[in-house]
C-alpha cells in the first residue's frame, strides 16, 4: 500500500522552510523590477504578516496560512509601501496594476502602484499574475486618465502594446519609499522576495506596511 508523503510541517526545520519556500506561487512581485534579470525558477514571492524579527532572520505567517523562516540577506533591500489618492494618479505616472481581465478586452484594476521616477520603465509590462485567479500585473505609463462615474478611466501604454484600465472608487492605490530594518517588526505586511542562498531560504527584498497598513498586493 502507497504510503503517505507527510506533510511540510513534519520535517526538520531547514527543510520545512526550504519546501514551503519552493512550493509556494512564483514571483512576479510589486517590485519584480528590482530582480528583473533574476530567473523567475530561482526566485518566489511570499506575502504575509511577520511573527518573529531577530537581526538575521524573519519568521513569517503567509496568507495561505504557512509559517516559514527565513534568513535576512546581507544585501537585504527594505521599502515602506504607504497610501495614497487616486487623484495623484495623472497622465504620464508610471505605475504597476493588478488587475482583472474583462469581456470587452479591458482590465479593472484590483490595487493599484504609482512607481518613484527612479523605477520608471523597469519590468515594464502584462503579464499574470499570482495574487487572485487569472489575475494579472500591468506596468505601464498612463497616457490619459478619464473621470467615470465611479473611480476613473486609465489608458495605459508600454512597450509592445496598451491596455484600458477601470479603476473602481475605493481601489487600493500605493507607493513606496526607501525604507530600513526598523520597519520589519512582528505584525507588519509584508511582501517579499526570497531565493536558496548558500542552501538557506533567504529573504533578498521585503515591501512593507508601517504601524499596522496592511499592503494590497
């Protein structure tokens, strides 16, 4: 009779996080710009909230309800995603959207990044995405924005083609700063990207929420 491969959570602790890391979704992350030349095979997107911070690594509870450990990379890049308006969504912003195919070809938007300038044309854009069922990530430069009467209307264009987006009144709409390790402290959401380095599940970006903001992505 077949015997029952037992669950994750039975094995030792290095290889528990090393099979929860590899099994989870593949990254394609709010800030799959900063790993672009990674191949997507070596790297994983995680999302969660943060149980346990010590100066080398993290413990990290995930929306599918894992609990895995990582280790905080030496080149370790940290930012602080906050709120902001619709209305600071203008023509020319260049954004990242997650967003839900329509019948009549457009997308409607489930969240919604205005990037810094810095990032501007980096992992420019479509294609799926890992946050919801048929989901997808749309970088982009909004090239005209439309009042609707309930959110607004983005035409976006990038590379290689152009999309429309509706975006609902109530859409989560962020962005990000340069941040530090200070802000990683038990309860904060987080999103991240984590690889094998050196045989160890290894944190290399993290995106996260201050005082209990809880990140859209």
């Amino acid at each position: 009779m077949h015997k029952p491969t037992p669950s994750p959570l039975a094995h030792p602790a290095s290889v528990q996080r090393r099979q929860l890391l590899w099994g989870l979704a593949a990254w394609p992350v709010l800030a799959q710009h900063a790993l672009a030349q990674t191949p997507p095979a070596e790297v994983r997107r995680l999302r969660g909230t943060l149980q346990k911070v010590t100066p080398d690594h993290i413990t990290l509870l995930t929306r599918e309800g894992d609990t895995v450990t990582l280790t905080l990379g030496a080149q370790l890049t940290v930012a602080e995603v906050y709120p902001i308006t619709l209305a600071e969504v203008q023509a020319g912003s260049f954004i990242g959207t997650a967003a839900l195919p329509q019948a009549d070809g457009s997308l409607q938007a489930i969240a919604l990044t205005v990037f810094p300038e810095s990032a501007r044309g980096l992992g420019e854009g479509h294609r799926p995405f890992d946050l919801q069922a048929d989901s997808t990530m749309t970088n982009a430069t909004v090239a005209d924005v439309v009042s609707a009467p309930a959110g607004r209307t983005l035409q976006l264009r990038y590379a290689g083609g152009q999309k429309t987006l509706q975006v609902p009144a109530g859409t989560p709409v962020v962005t990000f700063k340069p941040a530090d390790r200070s802000l990683l402290v038990p309860g904060a959401s987080v999103s991240l990207s984590a690889q094998v380095v050196a045989g160890e599940p290894t944190a290399t970006r993290i995106n996260a929420g201050r005082n209990g903001f809880k990140l859209p992505y």
